[in-house]
C-alpha cells in the first residue's frame, strides 16, 4: 500500500498543491488501506464506489481549496448526498439525502473528497454498532463517533467528521489514540445532522494531528477563530471534580504525562476545585438530553419502537415525563455552570481534564464505555479537544483540555506544545 496513507491532511494538500503527489494517489492509497483494514475494523457504513470517489478525486485536484485531495469520512448521521446515511438505526437504514450538510458541502468547496460514512451508534446514542477498536479488536471505540475514530487511528483516512452530545467526540478519539476537537457550541453548522438536542449538539473533527483539527475547522467554522495568533497556555488547572472517583489509574496517568508536558511547554498548573453547585451537573444534562431526545426522536418510538433499542425507548420515555419547568431549571443551571467555567478560564488559562474513566473497556462488557466525564463541558458549550498521551498496558489513554469560547486555537497551541504523537498504525 502506498504511504500517502500514512501521512496526514496537511502534508496531502500540500503535496497535491505543489504538484507532487495527485488527489487520485492520496484517494487510491485510503481506498487500498480501507479494502485491507475494513473487514475487521468494521469503521464504515458505506465506502463510496471506487469509480465515483477517484472521479471526485481528479475534479478536486483542480480545485485551489485548503482540502485540496484530502479524503474524509463523515460520521453517517450526517447527511451526504447519494449515499446511505441511516443514523445508526434499522429504521432508517434506507436513507439517501438529495443534499449534503452544510458541513460536509463546505469540505467539497475546499476540496475535500468524501470516501464514505462512518459507522454510528444508535441514534448517535444507543446501541453500539459493529466497528472494533483498532488497537484491540475486544475493545470498544467509543461511541458514537465509532466509525471516524477507527478509521482516522487505522490510516484509512487522515481526518474525519463526527459529533458530540455528551462524549462522542472526545471519547472515542481517546479510545483509539487519535486527537478529536469538539468545539464552542454553535461553531459549526449542524444544518443537515441528526439532531439529537439543539442545546447539547456539536460538529466536530477527528484527526491524527493537531495541524489537521485547526486545518479542517478553519474551513468549516462559521466565525473567525484564533488559530494562527494563539500560543500555549500560562496556566492549566487541573480539575478533577465532581467525578473524580471515576478517575482510574490508567487515566491518573494520562493526567500526569500531560500536567508534565504542560509544564516543560512554560505553564503553571494549578490544583482546582469546582464549586458544590456542580455536584448537580450531570442530573441537569440527562434531563435537557432526555427532554429533546423525545422531541426529536418520539415519533419514531410511536411508530416503529419494536426496531428501537430497550435503552433508545427508555431514553424517549424519561424524556416524555420531563416537566417544562424541571427542563427550564435544567437549562438555567447549565449557563450557570457555563459562567462559572468561563471566569475560570481568564489570561490564556485552560482546563486539564481526565477524558475516559480508564482505557476502552471490552466491548462485550461496557458497550461503548462511560460518559461521565466528558459531559460537563458540552453542556457548557465551551471547546474540548482530546489529545492523546501514549499508551497504558499497550492501549491509548489521553486528557482533555478545555478553553474559553472561541479559543479553539489555544487548545491547539498547547497540544502542539506538549509534543504528544498518535500511536503507529495497526498491522
């Protein structure tokens, strides 16, 4: 196989910019690494036809974008135009849009080629679909941005979109060993995704480098960010409530090679202890989820709840028994929580985090594994990125940092400051 497969989406645009290396190439080698790695990784929902993908190649190589001949996958709850698109359910397992996302339609403009759909979990939510944890067949992937995070951390494609409502961008992109940035709430449009919850839903991009994330967000962010003027950080505060006790050692460790790398890159880290009133966060976001899960998703358990998951029913049905006003109270203490956060985050300051509870636990024991962790800060709405920190007992363990809205680019500063790398392929 080629080893443009190896190589990341800065290094492929910039080689089919300068005439080097041709879309078509990078696209053939993803194509031949996907055809030897599918059958046990199990990442996509559909992968393109060749023809149809190398045609698209050739058209984007003419193109003057920033993704000129990059290939990604797109999470399948996203819609892409003419291919299956089923959101991770039998229900929908026909579906085909006529149109793409306005964020897919953004990669095409900028050059990108699409090779196919990633695997998702139920509804972005349920039941884990079939894909396997490249470092560890037994092992889950996370959920439910599954099928990205495989298929970024086994070669198959540089860069790849997926979404988060609770954790499934930052966890899975643990899980496999990969860097996933979900950003400021609203910074990507999700206009032609899945909804889940307004509130509570983000677009967002996994990759193997840190380059690659602010590479593919520049493209597709509404707003400016600071992706060029950000430097690393001054201070980090090493927050660790009010889960903490879910923090296993494999995840203490990940804490501590990043509190170290933070701390050769200049940065001051801080032991931080957050508020009592957060103690009630994750009742707060489990009832908006639930909530907007059955507005959104109720129709389909009326007329089709046999081809649901038990645990996709119990979510509608808690959902239905959600009060407005036990919602709004639910919606008020999340901005609170936001505020409070966003104080902390004054003069360049971040947020260190544990991401997971501990490495990817075996998937015929804990589905996709624990979100616990991960779903403060999407209820707040500020930007997370998963950074990978090497291996524990040979699986990738990582933190998450977190910054203030808009400062997507000084998460970036820092990863590229604490000089993590993603674990080599998997044979």
């Amino acid at each position: 196989m080629s080893r443009l497969a190896e190589v990341d989406a800065t290094t492929v645009a910039s080689l089919v910019r300068r005439g080097e290396r041709s879309a078509e190439a990078a696209v053939r080698a993803c194509l031949a690494r996907i055809s030897a790695l599918e059958s046990r990784i199990h990442a996509f929902h559909e992968v393109a036809p060749a023809e149809d993908v190398l045609s698209e190649a050739r058209r984007c190589g003419a193109l003057a974008g920033a993704l000129r001949g990059v290939p990604v996958a797109v999470k399948e709850i996203f819609d892409v135009r003419g291919m299956h698109c089923g959101w991770g359910t039998p229900i929908h397992r026909t579906r085909v849009p006529d149109h793409d996302a306005v964020a897919v339609a953004r990669l095409r403009g900028a050059g990108a080629v699409i090779v196919g759909t990633t695997v998702s979990t139920e509804y972005a939510i349920g039941t884990a679909g079939p894909t396997t944890n490249p470092h560890d067949a037994s092992r889950t992937p996370g959920g439910s941005s599954s099928g990205s995070a495989a298929a970024v951390a086994a070669r198959m494609v540089p860069v790849a979109l997926g979404s988060q409502t609770v954790g499934s961008i930052v966890r899975p992109a643990t899980y496999c060993g990969v860097y996933g940035l979900k950003p400021t709430h609203g910074a990507i449009d999700v206009r032609g995704v899945m909804p889940l919850s307004a509130v509570l839903d983000h677009v967002g991009v996994l990759a193997r480098t840190p380059a690659d994330i602010a590479l593919v967000c520049r493209v597709l962010f509404d707003r400016a960010s600071d992706w060029v003027d950000a430097v690393a950080p001054r201070r980090a505060h090493l927050v660790e409530g009010p889960l903490r006790a879910r923090i296993e050692p494999a995840s203490r460790t990940a804490l501590e090679r990043a509190q170290r790398a933070l701390t050769a890159a200049g940065a001051s880290v801080l032991h931080t202890q957050l508020p009592p009133e957060f103690n009630d966060a994750e009742r707060c976001l489990d009832t908006i989820l639930c909530r907007d899960i059955a507005v959104n998703h109720g129709e389909d358990r009326d007329r089709a709840g046999d081809w649901m998951s038990g645990k996709l029913r119990g979510l509608v049905d808690r959902g239905r028994a959600v009060s407005g006003e036990e919602y709004a109270d639910a919606i008020g203490h999340s901005r609170q929580y936001r505020d409070s956060l966003v104080r902390l985050l004054d003069d360049d300051s971040i947020i260190l985090a544990a991401v997971t509870d501990g490495v990817a636990p075996l998937r015929s024991i804990e589905g996709t594994g624990a979100p616990q962790l991960q779903g403060l800060y999407t209820m707040a709405g500020l930007p997370a990125l998963a950074v990978p920190c090497g291996t524990v007992d040979g699986l990738p363990v990582g933190v998450q940092l977190v910054a203030a809205p808009g400062r997507e680019g000084l998460l970036v500063a820092a990863a590229n400051a604490m000089r993590f790398t993603c674990h080599p392929p998997p044979p």
